[in-house]
C-alpha cells in the first residue's frame, strides 16, 4: 500500500510540473507577440508628431468688393437671319449643310434658272421693238426749232412706243433670274436646313436659318429691384450646363428699359465672345452680373472662411511661422469669390499681405506645422 501510495504521489507531480511548463510556454508565446504589434505599429505609416501638413493658401486683400447679381437665360444668335425662296422653281444648287460655314453672300440654295433666263431674254427683245419704234416716231424731230414741243413730241414718242414699259419688264426679269439664287446675308453659320436638292420651291418657303454666334449673347430675365444696379458694359461672369468647369467673360449689352408686368423682371443682354463657336444658340447658362462696388475694402478667398460647429463662430486658420494660426473673424459683404472681413473688439482683424489658407485645412488644429504648397492634393496633404 505504502509503495503504491508513493507512485501515485509521484505522478500527481509530475504532471503538476508538466502543467506549469506548459503554461509558462504560452504565457511567452502572448508576449513576444504583442511585443512585435507594438514594434509594428510604431514602425507603420502614420503621420509622425511635427511633420509639415501641405496646405494652400492666399494672401489678404484690401482692394473693390463688387456684388453680383444672379440670373439663369438661354443663349441666342448675335444676328440671325431666316432666308426665303423668292421664286418657284426645283432646286438645282444646294453646295451648304447644317452648321456649315458660310460668308457673305456666298450660294446657299440655286433654283433651276432656264425659264428666267428666257423671260429676260424676251424681256429685251420686246425692249429692241419698242425703241426701235420709238425711233421710228421721233424720226425728224431734230428739225424742231422749240425745244418745248420737241420735249412734249418725245414724251409722247415713248409712250406710244411703250419703251418705258419695256424697260421695266427687263428689270422685272432681271430680279427674277437673280433670286433664283439665294444667298447668305452675313458670315454666319448654316442652321435648320429645310429643303433638299431636287425639291420643288414656292415664294415663301422656309430654305435655312444663317446665324452669326460670334459673338453669342445670353438673354436673362433680372428682377425689377436689381435692374436700377447694372450698367451697360459692366462684367458679366457666364456658366453654361454644357461646360460646367468653365467660366466665361461677357459684357452687358443691353437692358431692357421695360419691366415686364407678370413677372416683374426686364430683360438683359450679355454679349460672350464665342470665336470657337463651342457655344450654340438655345444653351442654357447661369450669369453673375457685377452690380454696386464697394471700394478700400479687406477680402479674403471664400474658400479660407470656416465655421465652428458649436456657436457658428467664423474663423480663418493664418499662416505664420510654419504653422498655422487659428483666429476668430467677422464678416462682411460677400460675392462669389471674396468675403469682406470687418473690424470687430469681440474677432481678429486681418492685415492686407497675410497668408490666409485655402485647401487642406478644415481638419487642422491650433499651431499645427504646415507648409504652403501650388496643390495640396498632390503633395499629399489632407483633404479639401
């Protein structure tokens, strides 16, 4: 009993010690690896303490605030014309297509002209008879002494000849024969083609459009209240849905003196130079129209405005020194492009030559290193 007592002490032991040796292997095996995550992670890719962040920025400006005022409209023709067939006829000449290019003057559509050539012809013909017999009339009459009977004996010559009726049905089929031939009233572009070749024309058929799109204007209808700020000649800035990273500069034209009694708008004219002619007419368009300035003011981009989300406090992030420097602001007149800011005890006034930020620095903090850069996206920096 006592031998067998033994044995069984002696295992009970043993495996005791195996247990311990088992658990501090594991035990080691748990620490060497959050020995080599935490070496990982202090090895990995993230941002270090103190590394230049790339930001963009611009500088403060004092200069003339000019407020705009808004307007959508569609673009139109700077001239266009409508042509019409001027005689029958079945078209013989048609050398144009739709948005082709055309001068002044050149051939847009030609009617078959045989039978106009031959009414001119019998026109003159007719013309010959009777001159010839009003030569006829007036043989002797260089043998009159009074000059106010030989003016009276021609007068009448002519008349019974009928030499002045004559005269005017050559003219007549002269202007036939030309208006077999249809042409282009000002350069201009070929639009809304209405015939083909072979068809048969009347007088008064629609034959094609011609417009002139260099310039192009955009017509928008303004508000009553704002008309009384815009000038003639003043700035326009143009967006069109067909280029909507495009801004185009355009001058007004015209404005409408007239209010219209419905709608309580009046119409403005802004005139785009369009020397591509990427711009058609019918294009709809957005247009800013400069209307009161406001001189010796201090601006900055729109883009280095910012706002707090708690109190709804603006506030500009500055650049000095390597880094940048959050400061409080108050806000005055706006456009689309600057924000005036203000004098105020309660914010920060702006200095004209200082460095506001632009791009990468809605997610930066107070003293944060940065550096100014062309494009913050390219250089890595944070995003917008």
């Amino acid at each position: 009993m006592t031998r067998r007592l033994l044995g069984v002490v002696i295992a009970l032991v043993a495996v005791g010690l195996l247990a311990y040796a088992t658990l501090f292997r594991i035990r080691s095996s748990d620490a060497e690896s959050a020995g080599g995550t935490a070496a990982a992670a202090t090895t990995g890719t993230s941002r270090q303490p103190g590394t230049e962040i790339p930001v963009e920025g611009e500088e403060v400006q004092r200069g003339t605030m000019t407020l705009a005022v808004s307007a959508s409209g569609q673009a139109v023709a700077g001239r266009q014309a409508v042509l019409l067939a001027l005689v029958e006829g079945r078209v013989t000449q048609l050398p144009v297509t739709e948005n082709s290019q055309i001068g002044s003057g050149a051939l847009v559509l030609g009617v078959d002209d045989a039978d106009y050539r031959l009414q001119l012809e019998q026109a003159r013909v007719r013309l010959e008879q009777r001159e010839a017999q009003y030569r006829e009339l007036t043989l002797y009459d260089d043998r009159i002494e009074d000059p106010a009977l030989r003016a009276e004996r021609d007068r009448a010559a002519r008349i019974k000849a009928g030499v002045d009726d004559a005269r005017l049905e050559v003219e007549k089929a002269e202007l036939s024969l030309r208006r077999t031939r249809v042409t282009a009233p000002f350069n201009g572009l070929v639009a809304n083609l209405r015939v083909v070749s072979g068809e048969y024309v009347r007088p008064g058929d629609e034959i094609a459009s011609i417009v002139d799109v260099n310039p192009i204007h955009v017509e928008v209808q303004v508000l009553e209240g704002d008309v009384g700020q815009l000038r003639r000649g003043g700035t326009a800035r143009v967006r069109f849905a067909a280029f909507p990273d495009e801004v185009f500069t355009g001058t007004v034209a015209t404005i409408n003196p007239v209010v219209d009694e419905q709608t309580r708008t009046a119409r403005v004219t802004v005139r785009v130079a369009n020397g591509d002619r990427r711009i058609f007419p019918g294009m709809y368009a957005q247009i800013s129209l400069d209307a009161r300035s406001y001189a010796d003011r201090v601006m900055v981009p729109r883009s280095a405005i910012l706002e707090r989300d708690t109190d709804r406090r603006k506030m500009v992030f500055v650049f000095e020194n390597g880094t940048a420097q959050w400061k409080y602001v108050t806000t005055g007149l706006e456009n689309d492009t600057y924000v005036e800011i203000v004098d105020n005890p309660d914010t920060e006034m702006l200095q004209p030559g200082q460095i506001v930020l632009t791009r990468g620095h809605y997610t930066l903090t107070h003293g944060a290193p940065v550096k100014l850069v062309d494009n913050s996206t390219v250089e890595g920096g944070r995003p917008r």
